[in-house]
C-alpha cells in the first residue's frame, strides 16, 4: 500500500508540472487572404514549448499535418516547416471550397487551439459590352452594358468616356449557382452627338484579387450625322482681273458626295473661266459680272448641307486708293491749324495794342487838363521827367 500511494503522488506530481508548463505555452496563427489558383501558407507558432506536438486541421476537422507527419492524402498540401516551435504547411491550386476555419492544436494538458480563417478571392472574369450596333444615328439614345461573373466578393464596375468617368450609371449585383461568387452588370445610358464620333467608350472591373490591374472592356463608336458645310475665300479683297479660288470644307458621316456648286440659285454662268475642282470652284479673271451669291451643297446618306458665299468683285485702283493716305484730310487738317494760328497772333497784336495806347493817353492828361498853354508845357515836361521812373515793358 505504501508502495501504491508513493506511485499515486509522484503521478500527481509529474502531471502538475506538466500542466505548469504547459500554461505559458499557446499556439499563435493568422488569417490568410488568397487569391482562387493561388498558395496559402498556414503557420502556427508556439513561443514557449516543451517538445509538445503541433497539429493543423481543416474546415471539416480532417488533421492534415501531425508534427512533420502527413495525415491527409492531397497533393495540394505540402510540409513547410516542422519544428517544436513550429508548424507550416501549403496548400496550392486554391479553390473556393477550401475557403474555412483552420484549426491549429497544440497537445497540452489540456489540448489548446489557434483558428486561422483563409478566405479565397473570386477572380473576376474578363468583362463584356453589349448593346452597342454599329453605326448610330447622331441623336439616338444609346445604351451600353458591361457584365462580369465569378468574382468574390462582388466586383466593382466604373465607365469612362474621354478618360472622364461617368458617374450616373446603374449597377446590379447577381449571386452565381455556386452561391460563393456574383455576377455584376452596370448600365449606361446617353444621348450621342457628332463629337461622340470615334470616342472609346470603357468599362473596367476593379477587384482585390486584381492587384491594382483592372480588367477593362472597350466600345469605340461610330456615331452618323448630316454633314456641316463652311466655304472659305482664297483673299479676302477679290480684285478685278485676279483668280478667285473658293473651298467648299464639308464634314460629315459617311464622308460627303462630291459637293455642288451654284451660283445666284442656277448653274455656273461660264463654265470657261469658272471650273470645279473637287471640293474647290476657280474662277480666273474676276470680272465685275461674277458678283453675285455662291452656294455649296454637300449631301450624305444622312441628309443635305449648304453654305453661302456673297463675291463683291473690287476695283483694284479703288482699293489702292483707300489703301493710301488720305491726301484731302491731311490738307484740311493742315489749313485749320494754320487759321487757328493766325487768328491767335491777330488777337494778341490786338490786345498788346490797346494797352500800349491807353498808357500814352493816361500820361498826356497833365497836358489835356492845364488852364493854358503855359502850363500845359509845364505839365508836360514834368510828366517827361517823371516817365524816366514809370517805363514799363511788353513782352
């Protein structure tokens, strides 16, 4: 008995310093993110451990690594790293149903465990438009749809036109028959114009299984409409006796028919002298005869098109007249300084005159006022002597 109770104790003993040990010791593992097709690499790591065993298990609680020892027949999964402070395996060629809890045990007293959740990205597959038929018709409304399927979570769907996003689009999100993946459709909808014409449209597909390289689709439009017509003159100034070259620039989709030239609302009145040449009318010698009103017409499957070009035929004499000074002006200007300046002169000999006089009178009053004679030649030679002192002087 005594030998059975000294047995009993050094049991209890050696399994308590056994559950001592093992309370510093936890298995520490991490979430792993992976794309679908890509590797996962699970590890489990224990800071502290006495030579206990490490254990990884799957979803379905199938061990698939027992230290270095493989448990599960699956080539996908391969050892990493075993050790006892350690446990790292691989699983390839992910798919989306070995999304899950991974559980990683360490045998202890009792058993702890780490969970690892590997979540598994839906790759996007290469988006799609449809809706567009070639070609438009310049006004139609147009509606583009841009479709993707299998991406996990939901795939992200943005349009650009010019390089310029387009905001005001609607998106649908679709879960796939598997019940893991999304199929993801947005829809654009607007008005086309001319400019519209030869633009590219896109649709891209923005995902985190991407890494930051977005899957695009592309539409370049063809947009028809009705040409636009603008006639340009060869000079500005056409002179008599000098050629005249009048181009008709006409735009449009499909290109236009070669355009038709008339004049004043008939044909061209002298074939001889006025001939067309493609898109251009030449007329050599201008004659005052060719004035008139000259139109362009340019015509598609689309419709119709005209400019008008009004010709004034100028007499080049006439021209170089205005082109010169304007010799009748500059003498006009020229004879009213003149007048202006010998009215000014008069007025001032005028003005400088009737002071200098007023001055002489003003000093003879001393003659004028005397009772006789005597005293007028008095008061006369006084007022000599005093005009020494009085000088004054005109400028």
């Amino acid at each position: 008995m005594i030998w059975k109770r000294s047995a009993v104790l050094r049991f209890y003993s050696v399994c308590g310093l056994l559950l001592q040990g093992s309370q510093g010791q936890f298995p520490l593992t991490q979430n792993v993110t992976v794309v679908e097709g890509g590797t996962a690499i699970l590890t489990c790591r224990v800071d502290q451990n006495d030579n206990t065993s490490l254990q990884w298990s799957n979803p379905a609680q199938q061990t698939l690594y027992f230290d270095d020892k493989k448990a599960l027949r699956d080539n996908r999964i391969e050892l990493v790293r075993a050790s006892w402070h350690e446990l790292s395996i691989s699983v390839s060629d992910v798919s989306l149903s070995d999304e899950g809890q991974y559980t990683c045990s360490l045998f202890t007293m009792p058993v702890k465990t780490s969970k690892a959740y590997l979540t598994v990205l839906g790759v996007p597959e290469k988006p799609q438009i449809s809706g567009f038929s070639s070609p438009v018709m310049e006004g139609d409304l147009m509606q583009l749809t841009c479709k993707t399927s299998g991406s996990k979570p939901a795939a992200d769907i943005r349009w650009f036109k010019n390089d310029k996003e387009i905001k005001d689009v609607k998106y649908l999100k679709e879960e796939d028959a598997n019940r893991k993946t999304f199929t993801v459709s947005s829809t654009l909808d607007f008005r086309v114009d001319r400019s519209d014409d030869g633009v590219a449209v896109i649709c891209r597909v923005d995902h985190e299984s991407l890494n930051a390289t977005p899957q695009v689709a592309m539409q370049v439009l063809e947009i028809h409409y009705t040409p636009s017509v603008k006639i340009i003159p060869s000079t500005p100034f056409p002179q008599e006796g000098q050629p005249l070259i009048l181009t008709c620039e006409s735009k449009g989709k499909p290109l236009p028919e070669p355009v038709l030239w008339t004049k004043d609302g008939g044909e061209l009145p002298d074939p001889d002298r006025m001939v067309v040449s493609g898109r251009e009318l030449n007329i050599l010698f201008l004659n005052k005869t060719d004035n008139g009103t000259y139109r362009c017409e340019a015509t598609n499957t689309i419709g119709q098109s005209s400019a008008e070009y009004v010709l004034i035929v100028h007499d080049p004499n006439a021209l170089a007249g205005q082109a010169g000074p304007d010799h009748a002006l500059i003498g006009g200007i020229v004879a009213v300084v003149v007048f202006v300046t010998l009215c000014s002169i008069f007025l001032l000999g005028r003005y400088l005159a009737r002071h200098k006089g007023t001055y002489l009178t003003n000093e003879a009053k001393g003659a004028e006022d005397a009772p006789d004679a005597d005293t007028a030649i008095i008061n006369a030679e006084g007022s000599q002597v005093n005009a020494e002192e009085k000088k004054e002087y005109f400028i």
